[in-house]
C-alpha cells in the first residue's frame, strides 16, 4: 500500500514493496513514559545539547521493560506527527508522536520494532502531510529511495585503553589551539 500525496512538495516514500523486517502488528501503541528527560528537552532548547544525536532519530533500547525503538524529531511547527514504515503501511493515523512541551521536539517508542525497518516521519501542517527522512538517522536507503532505516550498531570499539593512556600525558587544554591566539 502507497502512501497518500497530499501537496506537490511532498516526499512519497518509497520502496514500501521491497522486503524488511516486519514489526509489532499495526494499531495503536500503548502508552510509554517519554524517552527524553526534562534535562534532554531543556538542554536542546536552550542549544546546548551536546549529545542530542543519542536522543533525537531512531534508537533500538529496551524501556520500561519492553524492547523497541523510540523515536524523536523536532518539528516546530507541526500540528501532528507520526511514524510511518512498513510496519504499519505507510498509514500516519497509527504511531502518532506527542509532542514534549514547547521545545517543538516529538517523541514515541514503539514497542517490538528492531533494527532494519524502514521508516519515515509524516509530518502535518495545516491540511498537508508530508512524508520526510529522519535528519539525525544513522542509516539511510541508497538513491533513488529515501527511507531511513532503523540501525543499530554491533561494532566494538577497542581504543578504550588508549584514550585512557592519551587523557594521562596532557590536558585538554595542551592538545587544543585557539583559533583566536
């Protein structure tokens, strides 16, 4: 099933048709605490969020009890948004987003989902919907298609001992130039 065009800007998803790995049944999801904190959204509003990689996009954790993928974009001027992929064909009435107070920032978590699914943000304002890419996903289909896919990461990284070795022999402050000196 394709998604509905709804302006002549907007981005219809594709490769609905091509295979991935299916999620939860389609419906409502139950309701979760949100996955950012008070401090997360504060931070971000005030633009000081030095790690809001790790909290906006799609991040594969277990919450409350339940594995899953939250999901969180900022969409300022948005009246809706919802998560949409094949896991629930592509239909923005499902998986809707609420927003976090006024920090323009919407988050879910989807229970059952994993790494694979293809997924984009509907994103209504007004009377128009528009299918968009996740800004902050970590891995995205290869052109013509647009879809960002659910990632997570199995690499080990094995520098632990070296940048422990490295922060000992000098200070932050050694290894820095100010570009204003």
């Amino acid at each position: 099933m394709s998604p509905k065009k709804s302006s002549a800007k907007s981005e219809k998803p594709n490769s609905t048709s091509r295979k991935r790995a299916t999620g939860p049944a389609a419906g409502s999801t139950p309701e979760f605490s949100p996955t950012l904190g008070d401090i997360d959204v504060h931070l971000f509003a005030e633009g000081r969020h030095e790690r809001i990689y790790e909290k906006l996009g799609s991040h594969c954790l277990t919450h409350e009890g339940k594995r899953g993928v939250s999901f969180a974009v900022w969409a300022p001027n948005a009246n809706r948004v919802s998560v949409v992929g094949n896991f629930n064909r592509w239909d923005s009435s499902q998986h809707q987003m609420r927003p976090l107070g006024s920090s323009g920032v919407w988050e879910t978590f989807i229970p059952g989902l994993r790494a694979g699914e293809l997924y984009k943000y509907a994103i209504r304002r007004g009377h128009h919907e528009f299918f968009k890419a996740d800004p902050y996903a970590s891995l995205m289909e290869a052109p013509p298609e647009t879809s960002s896919i659910v990632f997570k990461s199995t690499h080990k990284f094995r520098d632990r001992g070296s940048v422990a070795r490295s922060d000992t022999r000098t200070t932050r402050c050694e290894r820095c130039v100010d570009p204003v000196e």
